[in-house]
C-alpha cells in the first residue's frame, strides 16, 4: 500500500537553490513547518520536489522559493516477507527413511563378552578382518604402479576411464553376452552399482522384488527412495533355491526390478544352471528387467558351477553388478561396475544415459583402483583364486561338521561365497525368544557373535562368517556346541514340564 503526503512550504535561499536533497527537505520541513510536527519516515521512500512560482526561475520578488514536497512511501517486498524467528533445520525425509536393518539390531543388542574368553566375531562379512586372506602381489604391485606413474591424480569420467571399462568388459565378455567398454559403468564399489541399478529402473511408488533371507542393503536403498520391497522366499530344504511360484505371485504392474543374488550373501548357495533358466522364465513372461548381484561370481567350491546369469537370457535386458571387494580380498578400494546386458536393446538409449546422469552425483569411483584395473583382471594368477576358494571351502566343512551334530541347530552346507546359515529349532531353547536373544547371550556366555538372521527378514536362523582363521573356526564351534548344551531342553521334557 502506497501511503500520500502532499505538503507545500517556504523556504529561503540567498542565491541559487542547492541540488535536490533528500535529508536535506527533510530538514527544512522539520524546521518550518508550521501545521504539524513532519517525522522522517522509516519506510522507504520516493521523492517528487517541485518548484512553484513562474518568474524569476521559480522565485518571488522576496526571493522566496515554493517548493511542493511530495513524499511517496514504498514497501519494500522483501519486507513483506515473513522471517523465521528461530532456528528450525530439520533432516529430510529420505534420510529418516534410511535404515540399515543390520546396525538397527545390532546397535538394540547387549553385546558383553566374556572377559574369560577372547571375542570371535563370526558376524562382518569383510574377508580383511583377521589379516589371514591377503590380497596377492600383483594387485598390491599394480596399484603401486598406477600411484607411481601420476597419471591417475586427477578426476576421471563419472562412468569411469573408457580403458578401465574395456578392461572389466573383456575380463566378463562371452559370446553368447558380449560386452564393449560402453557396456561398463565403473562405480564406486558393487554398493553404488547396486544403488544405481535401483535409481535408474526404479520410480517412488514401484516395486522390487529382493530375496528372503537377502542382503539387507536392497530394502535399505529402496525404502530411501520411497520404493516398496516385496520378500520372495528362499528354500533352505532345496539349498536355498528361489521358490518361484511365490516369487511370481508378487508381481503386479508397479513391479520395476527382480533382484536375483548370485552366489548368495547370506546363505552362500549357488544357483544351478536349470534353475537359473527358470528365473528367467518369470521374469520374460512378466517382462521385469533383472537386477543380477554378483559380486560373490566364481567364489564357489569345487563340485560347483557358477554360471552368470546374462548369458542364459535370450530376451530379459539384465544389469550385472559386481566388484573387486570380495574375489581380489579389496572390499576397502570400492571397485565396483554395472555391467549392462541388453541384447534385444529393451533398455534403449534412455537407461543407459540415466546411468551415466547419475553416475555424475560423485564422479567415479578412485582413479588409482581405475589405473590399475587392467592389470589386477588380466594378471592375478589362478592360484590366488583358488586358494582363497580352497580355504573358504574347508572352513565352511569344519562349521558344518561341527555344528551338525549340535542338538537343535540345522546348519546349511554352502556351495561358494563366505558365509554359512545355521537354523536354530528354538522350541528346544525356551531360555530365548528368538535368534536375537539367542546370538546376544551367545556372546555374553562364549564371547562368539554371529549375526541373527532377522537381520536378513529369516528369523530363527544366524549366520557364520567363515573367513577367520581356522583354528579361530574351530573354537568358535566348541564354545557354540557348549552354549547350546547349556540351554537345550528335549522336548519331551519340555512337554513333561508344562503338565507338572
């Protein structure tokens, strides 16, 4: 609102008047007027001066100037504006959604070792931990080198450098799923290809489709994204095979992603060829694009094939996500890739340059790690895979061996990957509620911790890592043997103790 004041006053000058001034008017008008009291307003102001009087260059014959002040007050719209009186900064709304279903267990856990007993911890899946699986030292000498030359120091592409990516797509490359380096998105390990994978299929308010038990960083990714998470079941009787008329139930029109894990983090299985085709199957008769997590590829045990799943498609587009983390023992070097599989081009241009836009949040993953990718794929020699996969394989032997023949645990022999499933028949445990309280006090009484499984959506079952030293294996075994001896209860006696 613009507020009028029109006020006309005498004022003398000598000679000349001075410039238009607006303090100055202001002055005068305080000092001469003669009808009320005039206030300099606070509110920003325009200024019309006009002189009045047509001779003598607007002055009388007393050598008086007219002068009409014209006072216009705007409003400035800034000030229109409310302004916050306190501070109110508040997190968003995906961050509230993040939750990691792992940290959330574990941090609710009472977790007091023993003092008598030195920690095991069966429960981080990080093959580092214990310092007994180095990586080899041609990949050690192959970083040495990139660090060396100075070429790797400053950024690369978002998506990576185009002969990194030709590196990792000749390393995976096979005839029935050829691969070029334009095929290769680089990441910053297989937990970005995976985040992307989602970001670039995925739209809030769609579904995906994630293994039970499964790797708790789908749901936690896809919550974020106001994504809903639709669990199909694992069979642990069939090792651990996909029940696929429930997984097919599931779909429905806002089903986006079919996230298939491959050898499987947390069950370790490995997925047969025939068994595999059938997946497949579900997902070409539904049309649902494959999410395929195989950052466990080729860590199974002899007597076992691991077969990928992109060269069994003839017409379902996949995206293979794997890295370096887990088969070259780097999971700190955050090596990853997305490996886009698309023969019948159902993928189009559109995902493809969605992957590169969002690759482009963080710019790549680390250029050293890029600069020596080439020679860690072409010249890690076989024996250092074998080796790993050969220790992992007799861990996994002693664990099960073991445990087996614990009253009221069911472990699950794995085919590959790092880790074992143990069921837990807690009708013959009524000292605990569930695999939680089960793993808390194993802690508390033996100083072992092996991640509940409800960590995973599968309760009554916890999972061993078997990546410790062997002897560190074995004595974990006895004192879970001892654990279980302790709290076991038959269930005849169970029953017998009810009717008294």
């Amino acid at each position: 609102m613009n507020m009028l004041n029109h006020s006309v006053h005498k004022i003398n000058y000598f000679s000349h008047p001075p410039p238009l001034d607006r303090d100055f008017y202001y002055k005068q008008l305080n000092k001469t007027s003669s009808l009320s009291k005039v206030h300099r307003p606070k509110k920003k102001m325009s200024f019309e001066v006009k002189m009045n009087g047509a001779q003598n260059n607007g002055m009388n014959g007393n050598g008086v100037h007219h002068v009409s002040v014209r006072t216009r007050v705007s409003v400035n719209p800034a000030k229109l504006k409310s302004h916050r009186q306190r501070w109110n900064v508040r997190p968003s709304e995906m961050s509230k959604k993040t939750l990691n279903p792992i940290r959330a267990i574990v941090d609710g856990m009472k977790l007091t070792p023993n003092t008598e007993k030195p920690m095991i911890a069966l429960s981080i899946g990080d093959p580092t931990v214990f310092g007994n699986l180095p990586t080899d030292d041609i990949v050690l000498q192959a970083v040495k080198e990139a660090i060396d030359s100075h070429k790797y120091n400053g950024y690369a592409p978002s998506v990576g450098y185009q002969k990194s990516r030709e590196a990792v797509a000749d390393f995976f490359s096979r005839p029935d799923a050829p691969l070029e380096g334009k095929d290769v998105i680089l990441t910053s390990g297989c937990s970005q290809a995976i985040e992307l994978a989602i970001s670039v299929l995925c739209n809030p308010g769609d579904n995906i489709l994630i293994p039970r038990p499964g790797f708790s960083l789908y749901k936690t990714l896809a919550v974020s994204m106001g994504i809903q998470v639709k669990h199909y079941n694992l069979l642990p009787e069939k090792s651990w095979e996909i029940d696929l008329q429930h997984l097919e139930s599931l779909i429905d029109d806002k089903t986006a992603c079919l996230i298939v894990n491959n050898p499987s983090n947390p069950c370790g299985s490995v997925f047969t060829k025939e068994h595999q085709h059938k997946i497949l199957e579900v997902a070409s008769r539904n049309c649902i694009p494959v999410l395929a997590d195989e950052i466990y590829g080729d860590m199974v045990f002899p007597g076992c094939d691991f077969q990928s799943l992109a060269p069994l498609s003839s017409d379902v587009p996949i995206l293979s996500c794997g890295g370096l983390a887990k088969r070259w023992l780097v999971p700190g070097w955050r090596m990853g890739w997305i490996l886009i599989h698309d023969r019948n081009d159902i993928f189009g241009t559109g995902i493809r340059e969605g992957l590169v836009k969002l690759s482009q949040r963080i710019l790549g993953p680390c250029t050293l790690v890029q600069g020596a990718l080439e020679t860690i794929l072409k010249d890690t020699p076989p024996e250092f895979y074998q080796g790993t996969i050969s220790f992992l394989k007799s861990n996994s032997e002693i664990c099960f061996s073991e445990l087996s023949t614990v009253p009221g645990l069911n472990p699950v022999m794995p085919s590959g990957a790092m880790y074992i499933m143990v069921g837990i028949e807690m009708e013959h445990f009524p000292d605990f509620q569930n695999d939680v309280e089960f793993t808390e006090r194993l802690v508390t009484e033996q100083s072992v911790f092996c991640l509940p499984a409800t960590a995973f959506e599968y309760p009554n079952f916890f999972r061993i890592v078997v990546t410790v030293p062997e002897e560190m294996m074995i004595e974990a075994c006895v004192r879970i043997r001892e654990f279980c001896a302790r709290h076991y209860r038959p269930r005849s006696q169970d029953s017998h103790e009810l009717d008294q």
